[in-house]
C-alpha cells in the first residue's frame, strides 16, 4: 500500500468514517479478528470473531498481552485504553489503543455490530471468564468511592435489546427514551450514607425509567451528554427531595474541578434564595458502558419541596387564576413558546438584544395568560430602562440582591443570558422573584477585579441598569456585609472537602474520556483529574474577588445582622385578573347578549370557564363565561 492510500485511511479513521473494506463476508460485515503483535496474534481463522446475526464472539482458552479487534489491514479496528478485569464490558473506540489484558483463562469475547454499512465509532465489547457473565451493569471502570446509578436502556417495551443510540457520541435530540430502567447502588459510600442516602432498586429488580438527553451545547458539543430523568415513581434518590424529576449533568466543559455548579448554588443555599437545586456526586453505567463522574440534581419544577407556589394548568382563562403562579426563563435562544420585547436600558451604549420571556411552568398560554405576563414584563422592563423604583411593585428587592451577589462572587459572565429563572406566585401582594438558580456554566470566567457585568461577550438582560438604582445598591451593601459576615463562614472548607469526595472519580471519568470521539464541532471532555490544582484555583479566585468586593460595597469585620425585607407594596393586579370582565369596557346591560369566539365566529352555547366575546347593542368586551 503506498503512503498516498495510507493517508487517505487515516484521515478517514480519524474523521470518524470508516473507509470502504473488501474484506467483508457475504452479508456484508467485516471479517474481524483478535489483532495484535505481543504475543504474535495474527489473523487466521483460529482468531477470527464467529457471527451470528450482529452478534460476534470468539473464545479462547488463554488471553494475555495488548490487541485490538480489527480486520487483516488494520482499515477496520477498536482498541481501548480500559483495562478490562475478570468478567466485564469496557468500551472502545475506532483506532483506539491497544487493549491489554493479564493472565485471563478461558475467555469469550464478544460485541454486537447492529448495521455493517454504519459501523460504529464507539463499541462495547464484553468479557466473559470461565462461563461466568459480566454482573448486570458492571464496569471495572468505576472509582469504587461514589454511589454508582446504573441504567438501561432498550430497544423494545420487552426489552430484547439495549438501544445503545442513547450512549451515540452523536446523539443530538431531545425525544425520551421511554423502554428503560435503573437502579442506584450506594456502593459503600459513608459519608451520603451518614446524610441518610440508601441504595434505591437493584440488578434484580430495577426500576422504570424514561430518559433524554438535555442542555444545548453540553449536548450537541461533547461525547459525555448531560441527561433528564423521569422516574416511576417518587424517590428521594441520594438525599435530594422526592420526586420523579432528576437531572444528571455531565458537566464535560467544566474545567474548574466540577466545582462551577457547585459552588453557585452552595452560595445561593447560604443566600437564602427561595428555591436552590441540590445536587450529588454519582458515577454512571449505561447499558453496560461506563459513563464517567456525574451530578445527579433536582430538576427545576413547581413542586411543594422544590418551587413551593401554586401551580398553573396549560391554557387557563379564568381570571381569578391567571396571576399565577407563572416559572419563566430568560432566554438566550428563540423558543416558539416565548413572550419578545424589545430590552430596555438605563446605561448608554449598552448592547442590547430581544427579552426572550420562554413559558416553562404553564409550558401553554392562553390570550389572557400571555396578555398579563406580558404586561408584567412590559411593567418591569420599562422600569429598568428608566431606573425606577417602580420596579420593586413588581420584582422582589431582596432577592433580586441576593442572587445578582451570587453571580457577581462567582464572576459569572454568562448570568442575567439564559438559564435565568424567575417565578411569580398567585394572587395580589405577590412578586416576580429572581430564583432558582441554574446551570453556573461560566463561573469564574470574569476577572477578579471587575465587574463580570463589564466583562462579558454575551450581553447580560437588565443588571447592568439594576445596578444603576440606588435602593437596590443600597441592599446589595447590606446584603454583602450580612452574608460574608456570617453565612459564608465555612464555605471553603466544604469545597476542599467535597473535592477529596470526587477525587477518584475524577480520574476515573478522565480515563473514560481522553481518547474518545468527539461530535464534529465538538470538543474534548475536561480534564480534572489535578484536583488539587482546580480546587486552590476556584479558592484563589474566590478570595480574591471577594477581596476587590470589599472595596466597592464595603468590609465586614464584626457580625452584621440580616437585613429586613423590603416593604414596597405589590402593584395590583388589573382589572382582567380580578373578575370575570376580561375587557372592562361599559356596555348597556339591558341589551341581549351575542358570543362569539376569540377567532370572531358565532358560539351560540359558549361554555362557562372560557373566554369569549360579548356583544351587547353597539359594545363588545371579551369576558369569561360563568
């Protein structure tokens, strides 16, 4: 073979495409045999891989030294890194490194190419030790220090098959996984087994599950994909609230030790903001495929332990209802479900973009739904475009501080983008609340002596003309000075601590990760595994911010008492929200009354708890049918 076709195969194996092979069989799979050098494997028929449909095996009395699996010019080939111990699955990757095994009798290997056209890039690969099968889920790659969460998923409600399309490095949509089960193994873990953490399920009676894949570019940009979990039924799972509703973050382009998520919200926990997600340290096994070192986290939801307000049905149109309670994002992606106004702002020259208020608790609006959120946001926004007090009738003062400290110690330049969460609870006298927080993805990316807000390359809705109002700099002193002054006292001690937690697992995930295939475009999964080199850069930066901070809201020394809540009355609720006129218009009661749709066509029997238009002689209004 020359070095011009070399080439060609090696940029084709490292683009992920496996090149065309004359050395296939009759239906078209690749003729595969145990490949490899040390102990002078070649590629006879006494080391060929048997095929059974897509499965394909090979059993051999004594295996020891480093292989891959590949055909007779190495054009087709797996290898791996993973050391694979006794019975196991470990998994490989198209022209991976050698595999290397020691002093393995009797052993069967086997792996299943379901499309010999599409080979895969990543394959699992099971070893089988005098007769003894691989424990349901087990990988040797664990750390052995974390609760382990295993999971499968199948191809069928009677699960004939895994589906392994939910482990594809390309895996790109967001439609659920629903044949599927898993259980939680404590795994020996003392310190959550002190937090009062039990092991949830078993290899012999597992648990159903619906799973999908999440986020945006954590999904689309990394082989390690970040997941959302729809249990059964409720469980506590590891000491988080109960509820069938997890997520399990990867975190792939988390450099700062994994410690982004975690010390946001174990600052907004210590904020006291109303609702913040807890979250714990978990390896993951799926289908057999050792996953790496996961976050295991309370979705957000309204729910009575997590966002504790009233909940409001999709579609409502009775106006005693709608003024909550309403969960919004602010967006950085146009959504179909979205309200857009155009952002108004206090500070010249500031680039500004769309106010993207996405609907996700109701997920569905009605005309009147939309109609009062929408006046709300209009109310809030026209407020901080001209720096008015106005403002906290509508928006909590005091939360509004406490989490804008939180993003600001963080130096979270990504803050105020997406991910923002705010809620609103039903009723009058009631607010819009910063809060929960999420998804503290670029923490520490702003500078230790600045603003992250003057920073940034993403533009940030709203805080940079919030901190133009003097009642809310005046909290965020008195906020500052109550939280260092006490709340944060100890702080750094359960970041050192919850990184020797992780250690092993770190390493362990790196070890998964480093020679994997990345999506095109993508990128590398983090590499943590100098945790102690991670742990003194997110203590440094903490430190010195908060040094800088001193400077500009003031120092602490003594003990500062927390501040009182702000007392600015609620702006009350509008006319529509209150009774049953949507439109309060005066009309000439005595007239007969015509109905019509909101669409304008005639109903002559409209229904009580829906909004339609009234006619009454020459007015029209649109009300709510009792």
């Amino acid at each position: 073979m020359n070095r011009f076709i070399t080439l060609i195969i090696a940029m084709c194996v490292l683009a992920g495409v496996m090149p065309a092979t004359a050395q296939t069989d009759a239906d078209g799979y690749p003729v595969l045999y145990l490949r490899g050098t040390f102990n002078n494997w070649g590629h006879g028929d006494d080391v060929r891989f048997a095929r059974s449909g897509s499965d394909f095996s090979l059993t051999l009395a004594h295996l020891e030294g480093e292989f891959k699996i590949g055909n007779a010019d190495w054009t087709v080939n797996w290898g791996t890194s993973n050391t694979p111990e006794g019975s196991c699955v470990i998994p490989a990757i198209s022209d991976g490194p050698n595999i290397t095994t020691t002093g393995m009798n009797n052993v069967t290997i086997s792996f299943t190419l379901p499309d010999p056209a599409n080979l895969p890039r990543e394959l699992n690969i099971s070893f089988t030790v005098d007769g003894e099968q691989p424990p349901i889920g087990h990988n040797p790659n664990v750390s052995g220090t974390l609760p382990v969460l295993y999971i499968n998923v199948y191809t069928d409600e009677n699960h004939t098959a895994f589906n392994n399309e939910v482990i594809d490095y390309n895996l790109d949509h967001k439609n659920y996984f629903e044949n599927a089960e898993y259980w939680l193994d404590l795994n020996g873990c003392e310190w959550l087994e002190a937090l009062g953490a039990t092991s949830v399920g078993s290899a012999e009676a597992p648990l159903p599950l619906q799973i999908k894949a999440r986020g945006n570019w954590t999904r689309r940009g990394f082989s390690k994909k970040p997941f959302k979990l729809k249990l059964g039924a409720k469980e506590g799972l590891l000491g988080l609230t109960k509820s069938k509703h997890f997520a399990i973050l990867a975190h792939a382009d988390d450099s700062w030790g994994y410690l982004r998520n975690f010390t946001g919200f174990g600052l907004g926990k210590r904020m006291g903001l109303p609702w913040t997600p807890a979250q714990q340290p978990v390896e993951v096994v799926i289908n057999g495929d050792y996953r790496g070192l996961y976050f295991l986290t309370e979705s957000i939801r309204i729910e009575k332990n997590r966002i504790n307000i009233e909940e409001l049905d999709d579609l409502a149109e009775d106006p005693a209802l709608i003024s909550g309670g309403y969960l919004v994002e602010l967006d950085n992606y146009d959504e179909d479900n979205q309200i857009r106004l155009d952002e108004q702002s206090y500070v010249q020259n500031q680039s500004l973009d769309m106010l993207r208020i996405t609907m996700d608790t109701p997920e569905e609006y009605s005309d009147i739904q939309r109609r009062f959120v929408t006046d709300q946001f209009t109310a809030m926004n026209n407020a901080v475009g001209s720096c008015s007090n106005e403002l906290w009738a509508y928006m909590d003062l005091d939360d509004a501080a406490r989490y804008y400290l939180v993003e600001e110690i963080i130096s979270h330049t990504e803050s105020y983008h997406g991910s923002t969460y705010m809620f609103r609870d039903r009723g009058e006298g009631q607010k819009w609340h910063f809060s929960p927080l999420w998804d503290c993805g670029n923490a520490f990316s702003g500078p230790t002596d600045g603003f992250f807000y003057d920073h940034d390359s993403f533009g940030n809705t709203w805080i940079p003309s919030i901190r133009c109002n003097e009642r809310f700099n005046a909290k965020v002193v008195e906020t500052w000075k109550w939280f260092m002054s006490t709340q944060y006292q100890g702080f750094e001690d359960e970041i050192a601590q919850y990184m020797e937690h992780i250690r092993s697992a770190a390493q362990a995930d790196h070890r998964r990760w480093r020679d994997a295939p990345v999506p095109d475009g993508g990128q590398q999964v983090a590499n943590n595994t100098d945790v102690d080199g991670r742990r003194d850069a997110v203590l440094w930066h903490l430190r010195s911010k908060i040094d800088w901070l001193k400077g500009q809201f003031g120092n602490f020394d003594g003990v500062y008492a927390e501040p009182e809540r702000d007392n600015t009355p609620a702006a009350p609720l509008p006319p529509y929200a209150v009774s049953g006129v949507v439109d309060n218009i005066a009309v000439d009661t005595d007239a007969p009354a015509e109905y019509f749709n909101l669409q304008g066509m005639r109903v002559d029997n409209p229904v009580p708890g829906r909004v339609y238009i009234e006619r009454r002689g020459s007015s029209a209004r649109r009300v709510l049918v009792r």
